[in-house]
C-alpha cells in the first residue's frame, strides 16, 4: 500500500513540473497563444516570446522579438 503512494506522489511530482500554456497567460499579456507557441492554439514547444516568458518569472517585461528575415526575391 505504501510503495503504491509513494508511486503515486511521484507520478504526480513529475508531471507537476512540465509547462502547460494557459489561456490566463495569453490573457494577461493581451496576446494570442502563437506569440509564445509554436502551436497557435497553444502548449508545446515555445518560440523566443515563451521561452523568455517561462525564464522570466512569467512577464515579457524587457523581451524583444527577434528580427524578421527579409523577404527572399524572386
């Protein structure tokens, strides 16, 4: 019974961890959620605006979108 609650805590405490996008975050920053995913509707892997987002104690404040390339000619 014991070693089946201590499986269970640690399950949960691994999974704890991982980011999960929520629509509050998008909503706070008055963003959609493709500024920070690469998915539009949100979660997964992040672009630079989420990866700062995460490390930045979740606020933009100070984030700088990268450059855009330029448009190849044809």
């Amino acid at each position: 019974m014991n070693l089946c609650r201590i499986a269970l805590v640690a399950f949960v405490l691994s999974v704890a961890g991982n980011a999960y996008a929520l629509p509050a975050y998008a909503k706070k920053e008055n963003k959609n959620c493709a500024f920070c995913h690469v998915n539009p509707k949100g979660g997964g892997k992040r672009v630079a605006a989420g990866e700062w987002y995460k490390t930045h104690n979740r606020s933009l404040k100070g984030f700088k979108a990268p450059a855009k390339p330029a448009p190849k000619k044809k």
